[in-house]
C-alpha cells in the first residue's frame, strides 16, 4: 500500500466522534457512582476521627514514656501511609463527580481508575503488615524478661500474628472493596454491558 491510499484511508475515518450514552443510560449509571462516592467520604470522615482517637487512648493508659513513644511513633507513620493512598483515593472521588461521564471511552477511563484504585486499596491493607510486626515487637519488649520464655514461643508469638494478620488484611481488604464498591462497579459495568447490546 503507497503513502496516498493510506492517507486517503486515514481521511476516510472520522475518529473525533466518540459514541455517546443517552442521558437515561447516564441517569441509572449516575446512582451507583453516588453510592460510591457517598461510601468514600464516609470512610475518609471515619478515618480521620480515627487516628486521632487512637492517639488520645493512648495516653490514658499508664505505660513508660518508651513505649507510648513508640505507639506515637507508630501512628504518625500509619497516618503518611494513610495520606499517600488517600491523595490516590480522592482523584478517582473527583473522577467521579465530573458531569462528563457521558461517552464509552470516559466510562473505559473510569473504569481502569477503579481497577487501580482496587489494586491501590489492598496494597493498603498490606501496608499495615510492617506496623503490625513493630506492634508485636513492643508487646514482646513490654513482656518482663524470664527464662520459661524461649526464643522458640516467643518466634512463634511474633510471627504466628504476623502471618494471620497478612492473611486477615488481605482478605478484610478485599471483602470491604466489595462490600462498599465493588458490587456498585459491578452494577454500572452491567449497565454498560446492556449499553452495548442496544
């Protein structure tokens, strides 16, 4: 094929149009999107009376100064880890709520955010494991010193919680995705698959 037939068949093909979805279509699909960012900024809210929560029974319990620095410590940490993943979170919540969701490459776009930010939400979860091994280091520092301890109970005391905390996160993680987005995703995902079919 010469360079003329192929600009010709390039000219040919009008790609500035995208297929639009009908403003009904867009109305059903705008419910579960609402429940989604309803259910973000409740978990946002409930996040950020939580840490501080923490901090606060914290110092209400009579421990050394070493260890309530070490929780303090430990909690500031959560919180930039926290603060990183919700900077990701708050761009798909502003995805969201733009009114131009009104074409299939839009809801394509839309869609491989939710994908990310799936991905995003579990490695969040798994983020949480390096604090729980330092929370099992300060309880086993906090155990007075006694030889019926052996270094075995005590490895296994550590890593017994750290491999079913792993596990338990990773499981929470996913179940919570779906119980407050995914079966949302999977709603408009169906609506676009009826989309097609029409």
């Amino acid at each position: 094929m010469d360079l003329d037939n192929f600009k010709t068949l390039w000219n040919k093909e009008d790609v500035t149009e995208t297929p639009q979805i009908s403003t009904e279509k867009q109305k059903e699909i705008h419910l579960p999107l609402e429940k989604i960012r309803k259910n973000m900024r409740t978990e946002f809210w409930s996040t950020i009376i939580l840490l501080p929560i923490i901090l606060i029974v914290t110092w209400f319990f009579q421990i050394p100064f070493r260890f309530r620095l070490y929780i303090e410590v430990l909690v500031g940490s959560m919180t930039l880890v926290t603060v990183f993943f919700f900077s990701k979170f708050f761009k798909l919540y502003k995805d969201i709520g733009n009114p131009t969701l009104g074409t299939y490459d839009s809801l394509k776009d839309l869609f491989h955010q939710f994908e990310l930010n799936k991905q995003y939400y579990l490695s969040f979860y798994l983020s949480f494991v390096p604090f729980l091994v330092c929370e099992m280091i300060i309880v086993i520092e906090s155990i007075p010193y006694t030889k019926t301890y052996s270094n075995a109970f005590i490895s296994f005391y550590l890593l017994f919680p750290v491999i079913v905390g792993l596990f338990g996160l990773y499981f929470l993680g996913n179940w919570w995705y779906q119980f407050f987005y995914g079966k949302y995703i999977d709603r408009i995902k169906k609506l676009v698959e009826e989309m097609k079919m029409d």
